[in-house]
C-alpha cells in the first residue's frame, strides 16, 4: 500500500474515533433527561408531585404513627421557615393537615424551593403528600409572610416497626430568580 | 492492514536541545517525555500525599487546617490519576508499540506531540490552584456536587484542567488505536499481537468511550457554577445524585483504563522469566474485553448508600462480582504460565510478582466492597482508601515500575543496576504493606476518609501508616538514583538481555534505532507477539 493511502486511512479511522468521542460527550448530556425519565416511570424520586391516594387512605386501622415536622434553611439566606405544629400523632390512612409560615425577612425579592427529607430515609415512600408548598418554586417579596398548608397521610403499608416519623423541609435559594 | 514501504520520516537529522523535545514527533522522544513528566507528577503527588500522611501521624491538628488537608487529598487524587497513572501507561504505549508491531512510529506524530504538550499547562492549572482565593479544590477527586458547585476558582482551574487532559488523552487513544489497526507489520495479525498491545487497543477505546463523559459532567458542573443552569442543583429541580451516575460511569471503567495496561505489561515480563510461553492467550485477550464490557454496566456500585431500590443494589452488586470472573481468568493465566517454568527473579520479575499478588489482594477487597450491605457500612471508610491503593499503587505503579526496568535497555541502551532495582522492589514492597495493609483494620473500626483528625483509638495503625508511607517515598529516590547513573554509566545492553523475551522489540538492537522500521518487515508471529521469523525492516 502507498504513503498516501495509508494516510488516507488512517484519517478515515481518525475521523470515525472522534466522531465516538463526541457522541459520548453528547450522551453525558443526554444522560441527564434519561435519568429523569427513569425516576418519572419508576416512581424513584417522586419529590414535586402529589401522590395518587387509590385505596391506601382507607382501612385506618394501625396504631398511631408519632409525626414530627421541622425545617431548615440553606446558609445565608434570609428565610425564616418554621412548622406552626411541632409534633402530632395519626393513624395511618388518616388525612393530616399541617401549616408551615414562611417569611421573607431579608429586604430583596426571593424565589425558593422546599426540599423535603424523611427519617428515616425508607419511611418516605409511605408518607403520601396531597398539596405541599414544596411542589413548586415559592417567590416572596421583602418581609411578605404567608402560610402553607401540607396534606398528607400516613400509607397503612407502613411496616409496624416504624411508629416515629420525622418530615424535614430543607430551603434552598433558586439561583438566577428573583431580585 | 498497511505495508509501509514509504521512508517519509528517513533521512533528516535528528534535531538536538529544546527544539527536540518542544517539536517531538519521534514516538520514542514522547514516549521518553511522558514517562518523565508523570515520574516528576508521580513525585508531586507523592509529597501530597506526605503532607497527608504526616497529619495523620497523630490525632489533632498538626500542620494543616482541614481546608488545606482536604485539598491535598483531592489534588493527591487528581494528580495520581490524571498526572501520573495515564500518562505513563500512554508513554509507554508510545515507546513500545510501534517496536511491538513493526510500525515505523505512531500514527500521527504531530498529534501525538500536542498530545503530550496539553499535559503540563494542565498540571500547572491545578498546581498554581492551591495559590488562589479559596485555595485549590478540595471536593475530593471525585468532585461530588454540590460540593463542587459551590467553592471558589480553584474548583474552576481543575475543571479546566480536566478538560485538557481529557482531551490528550483522547488523542493519544486514538493514535494508539489507528497505529494498532492500521500500522501493523505484515504477519502481525490481532489474535497474534502481545498482550501489551491488545491491553492499550482496548484500554484506548475506554478512554474514548468515558474521558468524554467526564468532560460532560464537570462542563455540567461550570454552568451550575457560573451560568445559572440546575442540573445538580435541588433547587433548581436538579438532583446532586445525578452527578454520581453520570461521574462513576465515567469512574468505573476509568479503574480498568488504569488496570488493563498493567494487566498486559505482566503478561510480557512473567512469561519472559519463566521462560515459557503466556499460558491461555486467547483467554487473555477474551478476558480483557469482557473486563472492559462489563466496566460499563457496575457504575452504582459505588453509590450503595445513595438510597437506591434493593433491586438496583443487587443488580449492581452481581454485575461488580461477575467481573471477578474475567479477573479471575487472568491471575489464573498468570499463575499457570510460572507453573514448571524455570523461573529467576530480576527486578522486572519481582515487581511482576508482587503485581500479581497483591492486586489479587486487592481485588479480594473490591468483591469484599462489591457485597451492598458489606459496602454500606464501609463505604467512605479507610478499608476502600486501603483496597483502591493496592490495586493502584502495587497494581499499575508497581507494573510500570517492572516495565520501566523490563524495557530500560532497550530504551536506553545500558543495563539498570540489578543491585539497585532489587533493593527499590524489596523495600518497596515492604513498606507499602506497612503503609495500606492497617488502613484495612482502621476502615473495618470505622475510620472515615478523607478527614484532618480522628479518635483517639485509630492511633497506632495511623502512626503505623505514617512511617511506611515516608519510607515508601523515600525508596523511590533508590529507583530515580538508579535510573539516571544507570543511563550514564549503566553497562552496555544486547539486543536481547532477557533470555525468555520473543517480541519484536527485541530483535532490534538496544537502544533502538531512532528510526526503527522505516520499511516493515515480514513476520512470522506465533501468539503473544512471539516472533518466529522475520525478514526485512530497515532502520536509521
Ligand atoms: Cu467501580
């Protein structure tokens, strides 16, 4: 085979090795809305949506279930956020309504967003949210108070061992929004 | 596949001085440049880790604030990793392949040479970061969001850095693939070529297949930073676990880019010094693939105690085992080419051996780590710093330390000092059980990585530790000493010094040629690259 020919090949194959470079960097991007996909479908990080109520919210039957709310705020932000109920107790199946004041103390608009968290971590699933404010980004003007309402049940599926749950919200400032 | 009978790089004089090596094109100029600088990031990393090792001689805080501490440890990663590791494996892929298959040089030598060049302004970029406001990264390497969207510039440089060592290595894998597809010498077919070959053939697809990825999530990463985009941001509807699946497909398979080249290396030296042939060729070569196939699909198993579904977790779990199988193959292989050989035991021998059992040692811990409910109570604890140091320190950095004294004559021409290298293995080897077999007790008691103070009751294995990591470095300066008296005053090397050596390399004299096979020779290849006969090739 001649020089140029050679070369000619060897670029070829060049080109084909970067072109799968570049599709690899283009999958990484893309990796970012199969991944969301798979939670959608799966149901694995069900976090901003209400959940479906179907036939858990009935046969209360189990013993009360300790509930316990708290929040916090991401460093250096001028929230204040604090649950008006510290601690009831419910059945399992029972409907709960509990209220959380959010106050904007700092003197610039904010756009936030509640992240709840669970204790422990595998009582999440069972804790079924009808309305939260946590379902979507949250904006206040300066010093604006306002109170929400969270909704929720307790799934009767709930393993007997676990009879203390712990609902946290985490806020975080949304970047970019507000003033 | 190519017949060259071109001499388009002939007759010119070699150019001398700085233009040399600023305009390498020779592949055995970069090759030569390579090795030095990951030596000269091996030693930088080296003394991070010192730095780390001497804060940990005791608890409390000695010398560095926590800040300080957790950037060593990041950077140590980092520069190991990116600095030293890859880049020797591609140096030496440099030097020896186109001596192993009967090329006159790589593919594209003037892009081998940018390969090279992108390497040390990206050292510097994560070197001159420690200087910076906020001081250099220190999310640890893996550069875990939100950690990594939130510290100051230096986070920016080692992004940067990243992508200018991606993309070397990038090119440098595409120029190993085409000088393997494309350059081969007549008689040298695939299912014949040495095992060092197959191992870069396929470890060169792996860098092409995840560097990108890598490149994709820290680029991800900057715009969190800088540019208002929430893809690892909570708030913004992003998920900071998102980061882990997209960084550890990257990371996996980045274990094995690290792994496979070593694993061809041992499969030169030991059937040299056994004196018979590889045992289980084509196993090898069917092993090595699967390994890399498999790298794809064992991501998770280092996010047991993200909250995954059980499914996900035994999933993973299973696949990560099943890698042991293919493993398994090949310490076997290894182990059946010594049986009933006559064995002796120079250095590059002694390193190889050493390779073989304690990377198995640390392969027993990763199947150990691979179990979900073993790996949940150790994850982040000293027992995975333990298990990731004996398949990298004594797996690749004890393999190129065999290659670099296993190849030394034919690179330079002179013997190294037999006395010396025997000393730097037995002291190495010593001491770098000292230094990572306690972490092993101190992770399995609960100690955390990645942390400036413990309690008081990991005392003695830290202290343990300590020692053995100064001693381990020091011994390295015995392998420096005896490289550069050896390349003065080493004695002439033949062209063959090791009586069991059968590859194409070894038929050229020593050093070898500047231009070796400028027109490719006839080959007569038995399997492993073993050279029967050979007609033809002409060198300058
Ligand atoms: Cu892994």
């Amino acid at each position: 085979m001649r020089a140029d020919t050679r070369r000619s090949a060897n670029l070829a194959l060049l080109k084909k090795l970067a072109l799968i470079a570049l599709l690899m960097f283009g999958f990484a991007w893309g990796l970012i809305p199969i991944y969301r996909v798979i939670c959608e479908v799966t149901g694995i990080n069900q976090l901003q949506r209400a959940d479906a109520v179907g036939k858990a919210a009935r046969g209360a039957a189990a013993a009360e279930v300790l509930l316990t709310f708290d929040a916090t705020v991401q460093a250096g932000l001028p929230w204040q956020v604090r649950p008006l109920t510290g601690q009831l107790r419910a059945r399992p199946g029972e409907f709960v309504k509990v209220e959380y004041e959010i106050v904007n103390a700092g003197a610039r608009e904010v756009v936030g967003q509640a992240i709840p968290r669970y204790l422990p971590a595998a009582a999440g699933e069972y804790v079924k949210k009808l309305d939260c404010f946590c379902f979507k980004q949250q904006a206040f003007a300066p010093g604006e108070r306002r109170r929400f309402p969270v909704v929720f049940f307790v799934d009767p599926a709930l393993p007997e061992a676990v009879r203390e749950i712990t609902l946290s919200y985490t806020v975080f400032d949304v970047p970019g929004k507000g003033a | 596949m190519a017949v060259v009978t071109d001499t388009e790089q002939g007759h010119h004089a070699r150019p001398r001085g700085w233009s040399r090596w600023l305009a390498a094109t020779n592949h055995k100029d970069i090759g030569t440049l390579y090795l030095w600088f990951s030596f000269t990031m091996f030693l930088t990393g080296g003394v991070m880790a010192l730095g780390i090792r001497a804060e940990l001689f005791q608890p409390g805080l000695q010398f560095w604030q926590p800040d300080l501490f957790n950037q060593l440890t990041t950077l140590h990663g980092l520069i190991m990793v990116f600095g030293a590791i890859m880049p020797a494996f591609t140096g030496m892929a440099n030097w020896l392949l186109p001596l192993m298959i009967g090329a006159p040089d790589m593919a594209f030598a003037r892009m081998n040479n940018w390969s090279f060049w992108l390497l040390p302004p990206a050292a510097l970029l994560l070197i001159v970061s420690f200087a910076v406001p906020g001081g250099a990264a220190s999310a640890g390497w893996t550069l875990y969001a939100p950690l990594s969207t939130q510290m100051g510039m230096g986070m920016d440089l080692t992004i940067f850095a990243i992508h200018i060592m991606g993309i070397s290595s990038i090119m440098g894998s595409i120029n190993i693939i085409v000088t393997i597809l494309n350059l081969r010498a007549p008689g040298m077919t695939l299912m014949k070529m040495p095992m060092f070959a197959w191992a870069s053939l396929i470890t060169a697809y792996l860098i092409i297949a995840v560097m990108p990825v890598l490149a994709g999530v820290v680029t991800m990463v900057l715009t969190d930073r800088h540019f208002g985009t929430h893809f690892f941001n909570a708030a913004g509807g992003g998920d900071p676990v998102l980061y882990q699946h997209v960084f550890w497909f990257f990371g996996h398979p980045e274990v094995y880019i690290m792994a496979l080249p070593a694993f061809g290396i041992v499969s030169h030296i030991l059937p040299t010094f056994a004196r018979k042939p590889l045992f289980g060729y084509a196993s090898m070569v069917y092993a090595t693939s699967s390994i890399a196939l498999l790298s794809f699909m064992v991501w998770a198993h280092h996010m047991f105690t993200t909250g995954m579904p059980a499914t996900a977790q035994l999933f993973f779990m299973y696949a990560t085992m099943l890698i042991a199988v293919p493993t398994g193959v090949k310490v076997f292989n290894w182990i059946a080419t010594l049986w009933q050989g006559s064995i002796s035991f120079e250095t590059p021998m002694l390193f190889a051996i050493g390779f073989v059992c304690l990377f198995t040692v640390g392969g027993l811990s990763g199947v150990t780590l691979s179990v979900a409910a073993v790996d949940i109570q150790l994850q982040d604890s000293y027992y995975v710093v333990a298990h990731f140091h004996y398949v990298l320190v004594a797996g690749a950095l004890f393999s190129l330390f065999a290659a670099v004294y296993y190849w030394f004559p034919k690179m330079s021409g002179r013997m190294y000092s037999e006395r010396l290298g025997k000393l730097h293995f037995w002291w190495s080897l010593v001491w770098f059980n000292v230094t990572f077999f306690p972490m092993h007790f101190l992770g399995l008691a609960g100690m955390p990585r990645r942390i400036p103070d413990y309690a008081l009751q990991f005392t003695s294995f830290n202290e343990i530790a300590s020692v053995g990591a100064f001693c381990f470095g020091l011994g390295q300066l015995i392998f420096l000493y005896n490289i550069l008296w050896s390349l003065r005053r080493g004695d002439p090397a033949p062209a063959k010094p090791w009586e069991g050596a059968d590859t194409l390399e070894w038929q050229l004299p020593s050093p070898a040629p500047y231009h070796s096979f400028v027109e490719a020779p006839e080959l007569e290849v038995g399997e492993n690259g073993a050279i029967r006969g050979m007609k033809g090739g002409v060198h300058h």
